[in-house]
C-alpha cells in the first residue's frame, strides 16, 4: 500500500485509501500501542473534528480503534485545530487528533496527530506508526473485557478554549471594532463569533451554517473577496477569513483590499521589537514570503530566517531557534509564546489588539512593507517526476534567474496534498512576472500535463 502520512498529517478523498474506516480503526489501535509502549503515564487521547460529513465515520473509528487498546476516548465535537492541539496539552492527554482537510473540499478529509506537548509528531514516529499499520501488526486481542477504554463526550472543550483564546490578549476590550468574521461553514463556525462578541467588537458572521458539504465553499480564507464584499456592504473596519480548521487567516482592510500573511507578520513584528518581545529579533517564514516582507525587516533591523513551505517547517524552525513569530504568506500565522500551531483566531485577536493599541487601522499598519509583483499559480500534473531531470523546465530556470538576478524570482514546488504543481513569480515589474508565468506553463504543461 502506498505511504500514509503526507506534509500534514493523512489526507485523501473521504471512503477512499487512505482516508477509509479500516485505516482509522488501524491508526487507532497503533495509537494505543505506540503511546502506552512509551511508557505516557495518560492513557487518554482527545479527537476534535471540522464539520465535514464523514468527519463522523472517521471519529467512530478511531475511537474503537483507541478504546480496543485500553485507552481512554476524549470526545470534543468541531473545533478548530489549534483547540486540540491547545486542549491536548491542558488536559493532559497522551495525544490529540483533528479530523480536517483544512482548506480542502468537503469530499476530502484528513488525520492530524498531536502529540501531548500539543507539537505535531516528529517524522520518525510517523515514520513508526506508517509501518506498523501497512504491515498490520497491530491487534487488540491481549485486552481484556475489564482493560477496554471508555469513550467521553467533553461538553466543556469550547468554552476552555475560548476563555484560552481571550487570555492571549489579556481579555483586552475591543470595543469600537466593526468585523465581518467568515467561518468558512468549518470548525470555528461557533466559536470564532462569541470569542470577538464577548472581548467588545461588533461582529458580523458569515459563513457560520455548516452543513457538512458546505465548508470552504465559495468562502473562507480561500476566498477573502467574500468576506471584502460584506466587509464594504457593512462598512466595518476590516474582514476575518478562516479556513475549514481555523489554523489559518487571511484579512482585509476597511475598503475591502486583501491583507495577508506577509502583512500581518511584518507588522507584528515591526511592534514586537519595538517592545522588545520578538526573540532574537528573528521572523521565520517560507520561501513563498514576498521581497517586499525582507526589505521591510532589513529597514527594522529585524532577521529573517527561511524554511521550506509548511507550517510544520516553520515551527521546526522556530522552536530549534526559540524564535516566537513565523509563518506563512498563505495565513498560518505562529504565536509561539502563545500557541504551538498555527491559529487563526488568536493571529486575528493579535491583530485587534495591535490595532487599539497603536490606534491605528489595518491599512495603515499594513503599510510597513511595500510588495514586490507576485503571482503564483498552480497546475494539475499527472506524476510528481523530479524538476531537475526535465530539461526544458531547467532551461527555463536557468534563464529566468539570469533574467531576474538581484530583482525577482521564481520558485517551483510540488503540493504536498495535492497533484499540483506550484509556480511562484515575483519581480519588481507586473510585466515581467507576466512573461514567466506564461513561459513555465507552457513549460511544465509540455512536460508534466
């Protein structure tokens, strides 16, 4: 069988390899195995969900599967998946799952393992639990009827959580704001709405009737013009887009222009060395973050440290370097002193809070960096062949640093979830990443379509 774990946990199409009952209950019995043989003193895993409908075949199984090995279930409904990763540390379970695709389609969904320091997995234990169910070695056959685990329904989860969320900000007033919060029909649809109305903002939600197909559809932090469309219906001061799992955000400004991860993370760190809360003076992003961002950190005196995309890259980085601001252009924002993934409700209370404090709109806080021309643009390819064994790729990689030296870029990376491929162009002039968005398509279609 194929391998199981991708960039991001387990993902796939809903009933089909990986993404099937029989993979949930195996990972659900190695879970039990691989957690009790290292000897945790917790036997209790916590399973959280977004609002995707086979979210519930999969959570059945799983239980079986942990409850079948003598561990205890912790059972807390859709949240986002920063809650899991939160509430698996604060309750003190062995390990935490969020069952989401994120910003994927309902018809896909996916598996994200926390272990109880609320830190994703590390490769190797992947690496570990991989093996072991595509060998299927695991059997539950040694407990007994008296050593089975139970299965308990956490009613309190989202009100620990919210009270969590509020705390980042010292429960600081945000009277006065006007948002539009879009929830993307995903796990934040309740949550999200009653964090930002008890703190004091007006809020206009959207998005918030899931239905368990409707989740990122047409909405979200995929789409912000549907938030920026209200957002200049209502006339509020800026919009908020989660996606499907509310690890990631993407906002917009008083006049409906998109702010990004870029942005954000530029004008959070600008303030956070100015009071001296930004660790080593350091910002952790990708190689997808704009030129623009740089400048801007360089004129601040601020470092900037690059990963390979991922969130889960980014946050390597920074805890290798006890760094506590990074992310990504895409919207996973990292508030390490706060959470220890990224999280879209906390990234937006931040952003509130910077606002009333510098008195300051969006727009105007945004305005710390100027961006490069940037475009990226994704294509469906039939096989993931290795970028250096094309030659006519290469020839076009060759010319285009030659043709942007000092000036632009391009980067190429295949999605890790995806049978995409992603082409990155930035230069200082629009026509210029016109022309080499146009020459590696027609490149990578010649070679990969």
């Amino acid at each position: 069988m194929p391998a199981l774990f991708g960039t991001d946990g387990i993902r796939g199409q809903a009933n089909r390899y990986p993404i099937t009952p029989e993979i949930a209950l195996k990972l659900g019995k190695t879970l039990g195995h691989v957690f009790q043989a290292a000897g945790h003193g917790s036997k209790r895993v916590l399973i959280g969900k977004d609002t995707r409908l086979s979210g519930y075949m999969l959570e059945t199984a799983l239980t079986s599967g942990l409850v079948a090995m003598g561990v205890d279930v912790l059972l807390v409904g859709p949240v986002p998946t920063p809650a899991v990763a939160h509430l698996t540390k604060s309750m003190g379970a062995t390990a935490g799952i969020m069952l989401t695709a994120s910003h994927n389609p309902f018809d896909d969904n996916g598996i994200k393992i926390f272990a109880g320091d609320g830190f994703k997995l590390s490769d190797d234990l992947e690496t570990r639990i991989e093996q072991l169910i595509l060998t299927d070695q695991m059997t539950s056959e040694h407990v007994r009827s008296d050593g089975i685990g139970k299965a308990f329904r956490i009613e309190d989860a989202r009100g620990r959580y919210i009270e969590f969320a509020k705390s980042t900000i010292h429960n600081q007033r945000l009277d006065g704001l006007k948002i539009v919060l879009d929830c993307a029909n995903g796990a934040a649809y309740h949550i999200a709405p009653l964090i930002f109305h008890e703190l004091g903002a007006s809020v206009t939600p959207i998005h918030v009737e899931p239905d368990g197909y409707n989740i990122n559809n047409g909405c979200g932090a995929l789409h912000p013009e549907t938030a920026a469309k209200v957002v200049r219906e209502t006339g509020a001061d800026m919009g908020i887009a989660l996606d499907g799992d509310a690890d990631r955000v993407i906002f917009c400004d008083s006049q409906g222009q998109t702010v990004d991860g870029d942005r954000i993370l530029a004008m959070c760190a600008i303030d956070r060395k100015s009071r001296g809360r930004l660790a080593g003076d350091t910002l952790v992003v990708t190689s997808m973050s704009n030129l623009g961002l740089h400048d801007a950190m360089a004129a601040n005196g601020i470092r900037v440290e690059i990963t390979d995309v991922g969130d889960r890259q980014v946050i390597e980085r920074m805890r290798d370097g006890g760094y506590t601001l990074g992310g990504e252009k895409c919207g996973h924002l990292i508030f390490m002193d706060h959470a220890t993934t990224g999280d879209g409700i906390i990234s937006a209370l931040q952003v509130l809070a910077l606002m009333k404090r510098r008195g300051a709109t969006v727009t105007e806080l945004a305005s710390c960096m100027q961006e490069y021309p940037q475009q990226i643009t994704s294509l469906k390819v039939k096989e993931k062949k290795p970028l250096e064994s094309l030659p006519g790729i290469q020839s076009e990689l060759a010319a285009a640093t030659l043709a942007l030296q000092g000036c632009g870029r391009v980067v190429l990376r295949y999605s890790g979830t995806e049978p995409k491929i992603r082409i990155l162009v930035e230069a200082r002039e629009q026509a210029m990443v016109d022309l080499w968005i146009t020459r590696f398509t027609r490149a990578i279609t010649a070679e990969l379509g």
